[in-house]
C-alpha cells in the first residue's frame, strides 16, 4: 500500500479582482456598414434583440436607421460607426444633452450607456473600437413609459456587444 502525501502553500491576497480590459487591435476591422449588415449585425439580430415584430431599415450608411414594431410599441433605433472618434468626445456631447451617464464594459472595450427621456424612452450604448466609436442608440416612441420588459440601455447595449464580438 502506498500512500501519497501533498504539501502546497497559500497565501491570502487583499483586493478586488478585475477583469483584465485590455485594448484590442481592429485597426484592419472595420465596424461601418458592409455586406448588408450594421455594425456587422444582420437585421433579424437587431429585431430579435429588441423583441420586435417588424423591422424596416430605413437608410445604411455611415449610420444606420431602423424603425422597428413590438405589438403596438415603435422603437427607433440607429447605428453608428466613426473611425475617427472618441469615447470623449462621444461622452462630453451625452453630457451635454443632460443624459444619465453610466459607465460600462462591453466585450472588453470601454463605454458608456447615456440614458435620457425627452419624447420617449431612450438609451445608447457607446464604446471605443480601436480606431473610432461605435454606438447603438434605442429610443422607445410614446409616452415616456416603457413596455414591461423593453429597457432601451439593456437593447443598446446587447446591440453593441454583438457588434464588438463580431469581428474579433
């Protein structure tokens, strides 16, 4: 009969742990409109997303438009990509239109979600891309109150997640 002895050590760290948020290089990526797509999302993504009926994408370009349907809820939604912006830059005009300013980290990139109420419900969710910023703003039409289960942050920011994931 053998017997097997294990020595090891331990020592306690004090701290809190975090993620490691390291810059990824998409200097050859792009996130802009290409073959068909927003921000390298297909349009059934961004209707599935946002628990819509219907969408219509109403222009593509440097930024994206939709109109989307939940029953008997309009949601707006836009798309941008510039390559030559900044997470600061982006953020001192959020704070210039008085939004709720959160700060956020979505698929490793820095962010923000800015979150106002002026004609409805809405929300963006922007983050550096390395070079430029990507946003998904999602404003819910209507009266101010959101449909149960339709939060324009959580929409904007899963849009932007599945837009950063896309490519790396």
């Amino acid at each position: 009969m053998r017997r097997v002895t294990a020595v090891g050590c331990a020592r306690t760290v004090s701290g809190t742990p975090h993620r490691v948020a390291r810059p990824i290089n998409v200097s050859a990526h792009g996130y802009g409109y290409t073959n068909d797509r927003c921000g390298m999302v297909m349009d059934i993504t961004v209707e599935q997303l946002a628990g819509a009926d219907n969408l219509i994408r109403t222009y593509s370009g440097a930024v994206c438009q939709f109109i989307l349907t939940r029953q008997a809820t309009v949601i707006d939604v836009n798309y941008s990509w510039f390559e030559a912006g900044t997470l600061d830059r982006e953020r001192s005009v959020a704070q210039a239109t008085n939004a709720q300013i959160t700060d956020i980290e979505v698929e490793r990139h820095k962010g923000f979600l800015a979150r106002r109420s002026v004609t409805g419900s809405a929300c963006s969710a922007t983050a550096a891309t390395n070079p430029g910023v990507a946003s998904w703003w999602v404003q819910v039409r209507g009266n101010g109150r959101v449909e149960p289960g339709l939060d324009p942050c959580d929409v904007a920011q899963r849009l932007l997640g599945k837009t950063l994931s896309s490519g790396v």
